[in-house]
C-alpha cells in the first residue's frame, strides 16, 4: 500500500476518474434503461402474477362456497326424494293392504253367500224329503184307518165338524 501511494500519479488518477464517468454514463445511456427496464417490467410481471393469483384464490373461494352450495342443496334435494320415495311405498304398502282387506272381504262375502245358498239349498230339500216322509206316512197312516167303512165315515164327520167350528 506504501508503494501505491509513493508512486501516485496524478495523471492517471485523472484519466481513470475520467474513463470511470465515462464508462458510467455509457453504462446510464446504453445499459442502464435496459436493465431497469428490464426490471420495471419484471417487478410489473411479478405483481400481475400476485394480483392474479389473488384474484384466482378469490375466484377458488367462491367456487368452493358455490360447490358447497350446490353440494347442500344436492344433499336436501336427496333427502327429499327420499322421503317422497318413502311415502309413496307407505302408500302403496297401505292400498295394497286396503285392497287386499276388500278382496278378502268380498271372498269372505261370496263364501257366506254360497253358504247361505247351499244352506237354503239343504234345508228346501229336507223339507220336501220331510214333505215326501209326511205324505207318505199319511197315505199309510190314513189307508190304515180307512180299511173299514165305519172309521171312513167317522172321519169324514169329524172332518164336516171341524169345518163349522171354524
């Protein structure tokens, strides 16, 4: 370091302060609005990419708040159909049970009926079985008391004598 400052020159001490300023004003005039240029549009770049993605989180947000939305009213109109897919099969449950109580009713109905049919049925032919038993006992019984004249004309009297009584 001595022997710089023993040695100093100032001519050349001049003429590198000069070349320095030189070198800094070409740098200014050629290079230096390039680089900031460079750099302004740079940093531009950079906080249009932030604004950007900003607005990409805002827009994220709001599709997940409408996703959300939909997904609940997704879920509510779920549950509704549910519900009215319920109900329907109650109903159809209940008027299948109604309709089969009616059927089992009118069978139950048409049985009593047949019932009541052949009841009627039975008892029209006992009766004329009964009819027939009676005629024929009466014939027998009345041939019996009819063999002799005596028991005929006593009949036909009693007969004659109920006939004025009433």
């Amino acid at each position: 370091m001595e022997k710089l400052i023993n040695e100093f020159s100032f001519g050349l001490f001049f003429w590198q302060i000069f070349l320095f300023i030189l070198l800094l004003i070409l740098l200014r005039r050629f290079a230096w609005k390039p680089i900031l240029n460079a750099v302004n549009d740079r940093e531009e770049g950079i906080k249009n990419a932030l604004a950007a993605a900003e607005e990409a989180k805002k827009e994220m947000q709001n599709v997940t708040a409408d996703s959300e939305k939909l997904l609940q009213q997704a879920r509510a109109e779920r549950e509704s159909m549910l519900k009215e897919a319920r109900q329907i099969k109650e109903k159809m449950i209940a008027d299948a049970k109604e309709q089969a109580q009616v059927e089992g009713d009118k069978m139950i109905r048409a049985a009593q009926q047949s019932i009541e049919g052949e009841k009627k049925a039975a008892i029209a032919d006992i009766k004329n079985q009964v009819a027939s038993l009676s005629v024929e006992i009466a014939e027998k019984v009345l041939r019996e008391q009819l063999d002799n004249k005596d028991r005929q004309l006593k009949l036909v009297d009693s007969l004659v004598d109920d006939i004025k009584l009433r």
